[in-house]
C-alpha cells in the first residue's frame, strides 16, 4: 500500500519566483557569515511582506525566493496581491544594493494556474507546490528583466486593470516560454495602491481604518497579536462560572453529576483537613479553662479523659507537620485523613462525638455542683452552667464550620447534631431551670448549719416579676444559636461551592497543560522534522527575533545531488492520473524510501537537505562531532563522505527495487562533492535550513553535467574516494560554469576484494 500523502489542489493560484541578480559575482566577494547575514536580513523582510500580502512563501533555493498566494487559502485577489509582493521586493532589493554598494537587483516572475500543494517525504518536511504551471512560473523569472515583475498573460486576466502593464516579450529570453506560446508582460505603473483593489480594503473600512499603502510588514503581526488579546480577553469575560458550576453538581447536594469527577473531588489531599481538628480540643480546653467549676468534682476525670482523646487524635493527624522526620508508621493517620474521605469523615465523626459526650456530662454534672443560691446573692451570669452551656455550644458550631474537605450535607448533619443536643439540655431539666425566675420567699435562705439571723421580710408588692418576657433565657439563647447555626450553613454551603468551582478550574487548568504539553511535544518534533537535530536544539527554548541569525561554518562537508531526470516525462496533469496527484504519489513512495535509508545507523552521519521537485540533496559532516581534529588522517577526516557515497550507491539500489515492483524505468543522475561550505537559517516566519559555498554549486552542477545512471564527482573528490575502496573512471574535462573546464570522473562502485 502506498503512504499516505498530504495533498490537495488548488485552481486559482498565483506563483511568485524571485532571484537575485547578480548574487554569485557578489557572494565571492562577501565573507561567508556576512553572505548568510544579508540573506537572512533580506528573506526576513521578505517574509514579512509575504505576511502584509497574504502569501504563503514556498522555500527558499539558494539565491531564489518564491511563494504562492490562493492556496491553501482561496481568494479572488490572489494575483493583485501578488503583483504587490513582487514590487515590494524590487523595492526591497534597492536597499540592500545601496547597503552593501554592490549591483544585485531582483527579477520576478509571476504566472496564475492550478497546483497540487502538500508535503512529500517523511524528513525534513517542506510545504511545497507541484504543477506544470509552477515550471512555468519559474520561466517566467527565469525570462524575465533585473528590477521588473514579469507576469503571464493568465495573470493579467485577474488583475482587473489595476496595475498599467506593457510588452514583455519573455519568448525572446526563454526558450520554454516561447513553446508555450506564452504571452507575457512587465508591470510598469501602479493605478490603485494597495490596499484599493483587494480584499484588505474593505475590511480596513468596516474596522474604522484609514487605509494606507506605506504600511509594513510588522503591521500585520502586531494586529494578529492585538486581535488575539482582544479575543482572549472576550473569553474570560463570557466564562459563566455559576453555568458551569450547575452543569456539572446537584443543586441541592452540591456532589458533581459525574461519578468519577465526584470521586476525584473526594480524593483530593489537603492538609488543611488535618489542622481543622485542632479546633475540638481547643474548644474543650477554652471551656474547662474558663469554668473550672463545671469540670470540678465527678465531671473532672471523664472531662480529662475526653480531653486526652481529643488531643490524641489531633497529635495523630498534625505530628508529620510538626517534625519532619516522623516515623512512617505515625504518618499513617494524616496521610488517610489528607487523602480518603471515609477517613476524613470518620475522624470528624470522632471528634464530634467526643465532644458531645464531654459536653453532655460537664453540663448535667456542673448543673448538680452549681447547687442552690440565694437571690440575695449578686450573681455572675458567665457562672451560669446553662450559660456557659450555650456559648460551648456555639464554639462547637464553629469548629464545624472550620472543618476542611467535609461535604455541605455532612457538615450541615454535625451542625444539627450541635443544635439538638443543645436544645435537649436547655429544655429539659435540670438545665432548664437555671432559666426560670427565682421563687419568691420573704428572705434569704439558710444554708444547714448557719446561725438564725433576722431577716427582712419583703412584701410582695415590692418583689420585681422577671417572668413578664415573652420567653425565657433558654429559648432567647437556643434562638441565637440556631441563627448561628443558620449563618453557618450558609458560610459552609459557599465555601463549598468555592471549593468545586476551583476543582473544576484546576481540573480545567490541568487539561490545558496537558494539551500545552502535547502540543509542545507535537511541536518539538516538527521543528526535529524541519529542521537538523543540532539546529533545532538552538531555537527550541528561547526566543527568538525575525532578525536573529543561525550561520555557521564548516571546513570538510560532502554534498549531494541527486534528480531523476525522466520524471517530467511521467508526470502529467490528466484526469487518468487525478491531474496528477497520483504521480506525485509515486514520487512521495521514492522519497520517502530515500528517508527510510536514513534511518540505518551506516547512514547516521548523513543529513536531509531538501527536495525540490523530484531532486532529492543531502549532506555529510554538519554535526559537531563530524567536525575533523587537527591532525586528523584522510579516514577520519573524510569518512562522512564514504558514508555519503555510499548513501548515493544505497539510492541506486532501492530505485532499482522500486523499478522492479512498479515495472518502471526511472533512473537517478547524482553528483557528489566535498569541502567548505556555509550553513544556517533564514527567514522570520518560516525558518529554513540551507548550505551555500562554491561546494554546493559544484556539487548541483556535477548532477546536472552527469549522464543519467551515473554519479559524477571532481579529480579531488575521486582521490578521497579511492583511499576508501572506490572504483572510478575518468570521464574527462567538462565545462561547469563559473568554475571553467573541470576533470570529473563517473562512481563505478566499489573495488571487488582482492582473492
């Protein structure tokens, strides 16, 4: 089966192909990172024009710059866009040229047709457009003038006479076009600036703008990240958290509707959930410090006993935060409470239960000790055993309230515990008549054993009535505590609903991670996909400028051409072929074969360059640990080249295997060459990994100057070879430009063992 391809097509494209003139005469005699910074300076500026423009910039070859525009995003301005683009790279060009005091200029070419658009391969991916008007677009720079936007007449038919045109006469400089019977035309005047014309227009009216031609490219960018505040901002804003709230719980329970996400809730640690505790104890000892007397006599032992407990149970859950090296075996306790609910809720149920058991005897035992008073006697209100009752009871409600990690029914269900035991005690004797009025007797009582005294008989006309209010004291105080209670309910019920409004925030938060963190992952290894290990690791983790250069240089690299020359005779655009995306699945099939060789650890020191079209470059020696030591041998220094080559013969071999299954007759033509070269990365929004130097281009010629089925390489290429068991044979002196007459030599293989 074949590998799936990442492919579409597309009508209505405008391609773009931009070269700089002049550039060979002027890379002699530039340094090579000085080269590699102007080129990054300038493809940097031109990627933010492309941005401005709405282009989609393809790759970059070398010297040459092309991007298309309608695709993968269809629009009807398509070509006048990219008219605007190729004349803002003339423009652009002028102040390098003036910069650097040299003589490149740009000459563009612009051609509108269909394209399959997509990825081939499986390393090293590179966006890419396929399609016979795409060669055409290439001719059309190729045909072109330096300084001038070359467009075909299929342009022409889209720009809608915005732009004043005249003869261009590509035929004349470009045999192709001429074939194709092309006509073609330079742009010579601009009717309506940018953005009249195209689509930026309208929208800059219905936004309030002013249009204006003499934008840049940052406008873009800073507009994208305005537009995506403004958006992030309007999502915050409309976060309906009570919606969310209710989607997901029970109105009345406040328990999520989710089984899982309730079990999660439940299980969540919090430490605060042992500290709580400590609220039990000291409400007891807040009560026994306060009135002694209630505590004295029979109540003071079973009153220390629960106290102990209580304390006990506190150490228990809070000792591993009071030494950190606490025995593991001691721990056991606060980890269950921290992390179990039924742990939680059993201890809580204890402490409860503890304290009223001490709450129900201190009271009916300090009831029995207050004994009898006299009403002559000036009375505390505060040594009130019923009193004080009530205010321990009201302490107790809020050491409920305190309790962390509980439900809002569990706490409301101790609340009314609270609340009913009190009441029972404050409403039933003998606590309930510590409320009533005194009896009224006509002087004070004598206790046993007390000399008789006179006394003073008061009429009953002159004793006050207490017994005038509508209720007495121990209702008013129930009163007050039930509102208490109340209040408490309340407080609990909110902070729950607090609680697992931030769960499911943190749930939510959480999730966002994760995808952030998938999605770096999914990033990290595109960025592995784009661009070479070493390379990759300098942009991942830092940020980076548009402007910020990668370049660095090599002494000892081998580079790799390799094309199939009878691919265009087997690519066609017919409706048999799905107008050729079936052929471009065969290609997809080689070059991804050409990747798998890669992975074989022979290969390891080789390196993907790019493909374009159906050639396919790699080279040898990029890495650090290729990089030759002084006093290296001609083995080490140049054992990456071997490898190399035999990549190239490994090429060969799996073409031939391919030929075989798919009855096919395609054939490879490689060059191969060694030395010096420069590599690194350029462009702001699409970083691109390329190599320059004269190796290179000695390199693309020995490919392009071979005969098919062969691999060429110079004298000095071949002499390295033969040290490490290549035969070759001389094929003689072939003119390569810019270099002059060269002796090359054609790979055989390798030398048979000697017997």
């Amino acid at each position: 089966p074949f590998k799936k391809i990442y492919m579409s097509r597309h009508e209505n494209v405008s391609i773009l192909f931009a070269d700089i003139v002049g550039f060979t005469a002027f890379s002699s005699t530039c340094p090579a990172p000085q080269l590699v910074r102007t080129l990054n300076e300038l493809f940097a500026r031109f990627d933010k024009l492309s941005d401005k423009f709405h282009q989609l910039r393809i790759k970059i070859l070398g010297d040459c710059y092309y991007c298309v525009s309608g695709a993968p995003e269809e629009r009807p301005d398509h070509a006048v866009l990219c008219v605007h683009m190729g004349l803002s790279m003339v423009e652009a060009i002028r102040s390098v040229r003036d910069q650097t005091r040299s003589g490149v200029d740009m000459r563009v070419g612009i051609h509108t047709g269909a394209v399959l658009a997509g990825v081939l391969g499986q390393r090293q991916w590179q966006y890419d457009v396929y399609s016979k008007d795409v060669v055409l677009a290439n001719k059309m720079e190729s045909g072109g003038m330096p300084g001038r936007v070359h467009i075909s007449e299929r342009t022409l038919s889209f720009l809608d006479g915005e732009f004043a045109v005249g003869p261009g006469d590509g035929g004349s400089r470009e045999e192709a076009l001429r074939l194709a019977g092309l006509q073609t035309y330079f742009i010579t005047e601009v009717i309506k600036p940018y953005p009249e014309g195209t689509l930026d227009y309208g929208k800059r009216l219905e936004d309030g703008q002013v249009p204006n031609a003499a934008g840049s490219g940052t406008e873009a960018s800073s507009s994208d990240e305005k537009e995506y505040r403004r958006r992030l901002h309007k999502e915050l804003l409309e976060r309906d958290t009570e919606k969310e709230l209710r989607d997901h719980a029970h109105p009345v329970s406040l328990s999520f509707r989710d089984s899982e996400l309730e079990h999660q809730f439940a299980g969540t640690s919090d430490s605060c959930s042992c500290v709580s505790l400590a609220a039990w104890p000291l409400v007891a000892l807040a009560s026994a410090a306060a009135y002694p007397l209630s505590v004295s006599g029979p109540a003071s032992g079973a009153y220390l006993a629960g106290l102990v407990a209580l304390c006990a149970l506190l150490v228990l859950c809070v000792l591993p935060f009071l030494a950190k090296a606490t025995p593991r075996p001691m721990t056991v306790v606060s980890t269950a409470v921290q992390s179990r609910s039924w742990v939680r809720l059993l201890v809580s149920f204890m402490a409860v239960a503890l304290w009223a058991s001490l709450h129900l005897a201190t009271t009916l035992l300090g009831s029995i000790n207050g004994g009898q008073r006299a009403v002559g006697d000036e009375e505390d209100p505060l040594l009130s055993t019923a009193r004080h009752s009530t205010s321990v009871a009201a302490l107790a409600l809020v050491a409920v309230a305190v309790l962390v990690r509980l439900s809002y029914l569990t706490k409301v269900a101790f609340l009314a515990l609270v609340c009913v035991l009190q009441c029972a005690l404050c409403l039933l004797p003998p606590l309930s008549d510590q409320f009533r009025p005194p009896p009224r007797v006509p002087g004070p009582l004598l206790n046993p054993g007390d000399e008789a005294a006179p006394s003073t008989v008061v009429p009953d006309t002159e004793q006050p009535h207490s017994d005038d209010r509508l209720l007495n004291n121990g209702v008013v105080q129930l009163i007050y505590l039930v509102a208490i209670a109340l209040a408490l309910v309340i407080i609990s019920r909110q902070f729950e609903l607090t609680s697992r409004r931030l769960f499911l925030w943190r749930k939510d938060v959480e999730e966002q991670k994760e995808k952030v963190a998938d999605m770096r992952r999914k990033n990290e290894a595109l960025v592995y996909n784009v661009l070479p290990p070493h390379v990759a690791k300098v942009f991942l983790g830092r940020r980076r400028l548009d402007e910020d250069l990668y370049s660095k240089s090599h002494d000892a690299v081998g580079v790799l051409f390799a094309a199939m020359p009878n691919f265009s005779d087997f690519y066609t655009e017919e409706s048999v072929n799905n107008q050729g995306l079936e052929c471009l699945r065969f290609l997809n099939e080689v070059i991804s074969d050409f990747d798998a060789l890669l992975e074989q650890s022979r290969f390891r020191d080789i390196l993907k360059i790019k493909t374009i079209g159906s050639s396919y470059m790699a080279a040898s020696g990029l890495s650090k640990e290729d990089e030759p030591k002084a006093g290296a041998t001609v083995e080490e220094k140049w054992g990456h080249l071997a490898q190399l080559t035999d990549f190239a013969l490994a090429l060969k071999d799996t073409l031939n295997n391919i030929n075989r299954e798919s009855f096919n007759n395609f054939v490879l033509k490689m060059g191969i060459n060694h030395g010096p070269i420069t590599s690194g990365v350029i462009g702001a929004r699409k970083p691109h990994f390329d190599i320059w130097g004269n190796t290179v281009n000695v390199a693309s010629r020995m490919e392009s100057t071979g005969k098919a089925g062969n691999i060429q390489v110079v004298k000095e290429t071949a002499d390295i070879l033969e040290t490490f068991g290549f035969a070759l044979e001389q094929r003689g002196l072939v003119s390569v430009k810019g270099k002059g007459m060269l002796m090359t030599f054609y790979l055989l293989g390798k030398k048979s063992p000697a017997p």
